[in-house]
C-alpha cells in the first residue's frame, strides 16, 4: 500500500512538471535567431542529364579493295601517321600477274586495232572511187568496229591491273593516329561486297565529341550551342566542358522490359552531339560520358535563395515581434526592428537552389531566410526547421493556433 502511494505521488509531480514545461516555461529560456541574407545577382541555369560516348570527330576505317596476302605492316595502335604514308603492303605476285596478262591483251588487242584501222581507211578510199564492193567495204568497216570495241576493253581491263597493283600499297588518307589494328602479317583479306577494315585511323585527338542520347521528353530544351559540362568515371574529379553542335534528327528506340509485370515499353532517344576539347588527351576514344546540357541560362540577374521564399514567420517562434503579411503567393520576408514585413516578388526561372527576381525587392536588400531555436527547455515539437518551416504532421502545442 506504502508503494502504491509513492508511485502516485512520483507521476503527479512527473505531470505538474511537464504542463508547467509545455504551458510556459520553455519561451523564457529558449533563444531564437534569424538567419538573413543579402540579395545579389549570379547565374541560373535549368540542365537535363544524358549519357553519352567519348569519340573521335573525325575516324576513317582504312580498308582494301583487293584480295590478298598482307605481306607487310608498318604501324601498330597508337601510331602516329600522316596523309600519304605507307601503313602495309599486300603481296603483288597475283597482281603483277594480272597486270603482265591485261597488258599483253592489251598490246594484241592494240595490234589489231591499228591494223583494222589502217585497212579500213584504204578501203574508204577505194569504196569512194568504187573499185571494191559494198560488201568488201562494209566487212572492213565491221572488222575495225571490232577492233576498236576489243581495244577499248583491253584498255580498260590494264587500267583496272594498274590500280589494282595500286591498291596493293595501303597508305593512310589522313593525319591522325591509329586507334585500332585488325589483321596481321600474313593473313588474307577478301575483297567482296563488303570492303574489310584493316585499320582505324583518328583524326586530332585533341579535338573529340560526345554522342548523347537525350530523352524524347528533354529533346525540346536541347538548342545548337547550349552549353554543356560532363564527365568520366576514369578522371571523377574533373569536369570537362563542350557545346552542343547538332541535334540529330534520327531518332532511335531501344525496349525495357519489367520481369515482374512481363511488360515492356519503347523509349525513344535522340543523338546530340557536343564538341569538347581535349589538349591533355584524357578522353579517350569510347569513354561513357555523363552530360549536362544546359537548357535555360540567366547569367547576372538579381536572385534570392529557395530557402527565403519558403520561408514564414512562425508566431510560436518569433515571441513579441509582429507580422505585416501580404496576400502574394510568393513573397520574401523583412526584419526591421521587431516587425516581419513580408514583400511581394515575381519570380522567374528557378535552379532548385536559386530562383530569379523579377519584381520586388532589388539587390542589396537585406531578408530574412530561416530561424534557429536553441536553448535546454526547448520543446520536441518544437525543433528547428530549415527556413523557419514545420511540418504539418507535427502536433501543436496547446493554444497555439493553426496556420
């Protein structure tokens, strides 16, 4: 019974305690401050994110458009070549072959032509003074028709060995490097409908760009010149910059499926170039790039944190002060003396951090942007809040009035 009667006693002063904590004694010893700032000018920017591949702006794919043996190479990856430089030789025996063959048709057929031609031209004469017949004249002119057609095509047919022969030497068609090195000596290429790659060649790499793929739901925002920032997860730390050159207008599609729902959707994506430089040669060819292009700059307009709009005077919090509310949906706030007095503004475009000042208040204005409550007997419904905020789910202290 004795225990009973201390347990009741220790709860009854437990609860005079608290209400005397929650109905008053805590204002006394808390200390609120105001947190402000000066209103200025800076940049805002709204951006999209994409991903992208580091490439060279200009590659060739150096091929051959003979059979053969490659006989020699003379360049390995990472080498560097100008226009006209011999990179590998294909074995000419077949070709020189082939050459010798279409030439002495070629002479032949040269032979006969000049023959034919020269007894066609007598027998033009003689036909004029009508001392062969017209079937003798006729046979002479076919003759030469004749002549003339085989000579032409073996013309034709030496050419195409000369070049061929021609082609055996493989030379680079630009100054650059060579980023890649299909085949070996020895090893035999064949010329069909498809010409084969035996080398790729890039141009200066310290000039590179990047192919994105934008979102069909961002394409809109991307324009040629927009400012772009990205980066490679081989250097995290750095930033490198570009601008955008062309928006492609192909798009492509690719499917993502979904194994819980066995559904799947098409999203479609458009390439966007961007021009970057590259003087320390740390982009590499086929690099993954995540990009931000700038869609919407504002360079030195008058701004004012995201935190200052979103903040309002709590009467719990600011003690006797006063408040001058105004009925604009956005607005910044001011502290002089012991009075809040809200300030209408028209806003423009926002960052999420920032957000422009059109009309209003102008720089250098001094506003309020957040509160801080410190002291022991604070209550816990009562915790400081970015901006002076409290969340609506948070109960009120008894007497204090909803907003």
């Amino acid at each position: 019974m004795k225990q009973k009667i201390i347990l009741s006693t220790a709860v009854a002063a437990a609860l005079i305690v608290a209400a005397c904590w929650i109905f008053g004694g805590s204002n006394s010893q808390r200390n609120v401050h105001f947190t402000t700032e000066t209103i200025g000018k800076g940049n805002i920017s709204n951006s999209i994110t994409a991903t992208g591949t580091i490439e060279p702006v200009t590659e060739v794919e150096v091929g051959t458009q003979v059979s053969g043996i490659i006989d020699k190479i003379y360049v390995d990856y990472n080498s560097v070549v100008k226009a006209g430089e011999v990179i590998a030789e294909m074995d000419r025996v077949t070709l020189t072959n082939d050459l010798q063959s279409a030439k002495a048709t070629y002479n032949g057929a040269k032979a006969e032509y000049d023959y034919q031609k020269k007894l066609y031209a007598r027998n033009e004469k003689l036909h004029e003074k009508e001392l062969i017949s017209e079937q003798d004249y006729e046979l002479s002119l076919y003759n030469y028709e004749s002549a003339r057609s085989k000579f032409e095509q073996s013309q034709a047919a030496y050419a195409k060995a000369q070049r061929n022969l021609s082609y055996a030497t493989i030379t680079s068609p630009i100054n650059g490097v060579v980023t890649s090195r299909d085949v070996e000596e020895g090893q035999t290429v064949a010329s069909g409908f498809e010409t084969p790659t035996l080398f790729t060649i890039a141009a200066d790499l310290t000039q590179m760009q990047v192919v994105a793929d934008v979102d069909e739901a961002d394409i809109a925002g991307v324009t040629d010149g927009a400012r772009v920032t990205f980066t490679v997860d081989a250097y995290p730390d750095d930033v490198f910059e570009g601008r955008v050159k062309q928006v492609r207008l192909g798009s492509a599609n690719s499917s993502s499926s979904s194994s819980s729902s066995n559904s799947s959707t098409t999203v479609v994506t458009y390439e966007v170039v961007i021009t970057a430089d590259n003087p320390e040669l740390k982009l590499k060819p086929r690099l993954t790039a995540n990009v931000t292009i700038y869609t919407q700059t504002r360079e030195g307009v008058t701004r004012v944190s995201n935190k200052a709009l979103r903040f309002h005077p709590e009467p719990s919090v600011i003690g006797q002060r006063t408040i001058k509310d105004t009925e604009a949906p956005q607005k910044v706030w001011m502290l002089e003396g012991n009075t809040f007095t809200a300030r209408p503004v028209k806003t423009g475009l926002s960052d999420g951090q920032y957000t422009e000042i059109l009309e209003g208040v102008t720089e250098g204005t001094v506003i309020v942007n957040g509160a801080t409550v410190s002291g022991t007997a604070q209550a816990p419904n009562e915790a400081p809040q970015a901006g002076g905020e409290r969340s609506p789910f948070m109960p009120k202290r008894p007497g204090e009035k909803k907003k």
